[in-house]
C-alpha cells in the first residue's frame, strides 16, 4: 500500500501468516490479509466482486474485527457518494487507493477525490434531472433530445438548458444528427446513476400535513407508502403523496403531524412527480433519492432492493 507511505508516512509491513479461520461467507467475499500499520496490527480486506449493501459490510467487518481484536480496513479501488457516506457514518476504517484514506482509530481521515466527484456550480435544475433520470430509465445509449422533451412536456429552452447542464457535469455527451441533437453516454444506467448521485437532489422541497378528507388520491404515493409499495418494506402509518403545488392546501395544511389516524402526509416536489411516476408511485430512483438520508437499517435495505430492481428492469427492456 504504497499510497499511505507516500501520502502519510505510514510503513505498511504485509506478515506472511494467512486467515483461515473465517466462514466461508466471508473467505467467499473478500482476500483478507494482516498488516502492521507502523508497528499497529490490523486487517485489510479486499473484496473479491461488488460491494454487498453497506449493512451487509459493516456486518462483516464487525465479525473478522471480533475475531482477530485488532482494527479492521476495507481496501478498495473505486467508491461511490453514497457508500463514502455509509462508511463514514458507520465508522468503517476505508482506503480507496489514490484517493480516500479513513482511518479512525488512527485519527486519520484524508480525501483527496471521490469518484466521478467534482465542485458543483450550481444546484442541479429539476429539469436537468428529470431528464438525467429519464434518459437512465431508458438505458442510457443515444436518446434524441426532442423526444425527451415531448415525454416530459419541456420546451425546447428547457431541454437544451438542461442537456447544457448535465453536459457541463459530464454526465452525458451530445451531438448533432441533421437537425436532431442526440443525448449520448457509453455508462450503464446503473454506472451513470452512481457518478450523477453526486448531482442529484433530494426532490422534497417541504413536507405538510392535512386531513385526509382532503387529500388527492391522483396523486402518486411516495416516502414510505411508496417504498412499501415497492418492497416488503410494512406500509407507514400515516399515507404519504407527492406533489409540486400546495397552494391548494394553503389554509388547512400544517408543519407537524397532530393525528395520524385523521391527517395524510404531503411532499412538495421540485419537479413534478407525475412526470416519471407509474402504477400510482413515483418512480423509483426519484424515490431513493428522497431517502437516501434516512439511517433506518430497514429503509437503507429496501431502497438497495428498489435500486436493484431497477437495473434489472432496465437490462429486461435492453435485451
């Protein structure tokens, strides 16, 4: 591990000794090796595929870190927003080569890049990432502009100030065809998602509470109500829509909840919900992203099998 000596001086001594009295959960997971981090034993673990859900992974470091007694780090190659934060949060020791080094119990903590990471220059529009979103439900690949467009209901300005945008982030590529300007990108929908998380928004703008004779059941469901909808996830027991105007509700809504058996919960949206939502939900990423924050074991499980669903619904549609 050259990059700790270059970066921090720290002398990196690999001991010969191999680790075998592990289960095979987990020797079928990660190559794990003992170090001593200038004279400090620990473990460092690489794992051999993708990362399971970052539960999964705190669950496994907490068992190789009982059994061995000494600091356990996850060594990796690549990370996305949303694992760096989940590792962090979780205070798992992490070194992402040439990048990130996490290292608590030596009181360390570098970063230097994360992937697909970069200053923002200004908050995403909600246009651009309903486009972004769109364009990745559709498999990514070449889209043309005005299509989009038409499926969501933009104009040609908004169109182009949001491909301009998503440009400017290099999320996507454009060009032109005759007359046509084509949306192009050679990452995954999945890859593509992961790099733009660290754009996207959280579409809830602010959350109000009315009574539920008031209520629009046209509206999709969201927030918990939708992740129950799309996982095992028990319903919540108040009802949650989305929305993006509450002007209707002005005078009876308000901030907090008083009673759940005679109130609904309702999400202004920065962008309209219907736009991409379907079977009476929002859509699914929109969905995640609205969560994302949420540190419930249980939500951060079911948003992972919602994202998971979405990649396999978007493969079944490529192939």
């Amino acid at each position: 591990m050259e990059y700790l000596n270059h970066i921090l001086g720290i002398k990196v001594s690999y001991l010969d000794d191999v680790i075998v009295s592990m289960p095979n959960y987990i020797l079928n997971r990660y190559s794990l090796k003992r170090v001593k981090l200038d004279g400090v034993n620990a473990i460092f673990v690489y794992p051999l595929a993708e990362l399971d859900t970052i539960n999964a992974v705190r669950k496994h470091i907490e068992r190789i870190g009982q059994a061995e007694n000494v600091p356990v780090v996850l060594i990796l190659n690549k990370i996305t927003y949303r694992q760096k934060e989940y590792l962090l949060r979780d205070h798992i020791s992490f070194v992402v080569d040439g990048k990130q080094i996490y290292l608590p119990f030596m009181a360390i903590y570098l970063q230097e890049r994360c992937n697909g990471e970069k200053k923002i220059p200004a908050e995403i529009l909600p246009s651009a990432q309903l486009v972004l979103l769109y364009f990745i439900y559709h498999g990514c690949g070449k889209q043309v502009a005005s299509e989009i467009a038409r499926a969501l209901d933009f104009s040609s300005t908004s169109i182009s100030r949001a491909c301009n945008q998503l440009e400017g982030y290099g999320l996507i590529q454009t060009e032109k065809q005759g007359y046509q300007k084509i949306i192009k990108s050679e990452k995954t929908p999945k890859e593509l998602f992961e790099i733009a998380e660290n754009y996207l928004c959280n579409p809830i703008k602010r959350t109000i509470y009315i009574p539920n004779d008031k209520g629009d059941d046209l509206l999709p469901m969201s927030g918990y109500s939708a992740l129950a909808e799309y996982s095992m996830l028990n319903p919540p027991a108040i009802e949650c829509r989305a929305t993006d105007s509450i002007s209707v509700w002005e005078k009876e809504s308000t901030n907090i909840i008083y009673n759940a058996d005679d109130q609904c919960e309702i999400e202004l949206w920065r962008y309209n919900p219907l736009k991409l939502s379907s079977n009476g939900c929002v859509d699914k990423l929109s969905l995640v992203l609205s969560l994302k924050d949420d540190c419930d074991e249980r939500v951060e499980e079911a948003t992972q099998y919602v994202l998971d669903e979405v990649w396999r619904e978007i493969d079944g549609k490529r192939y």
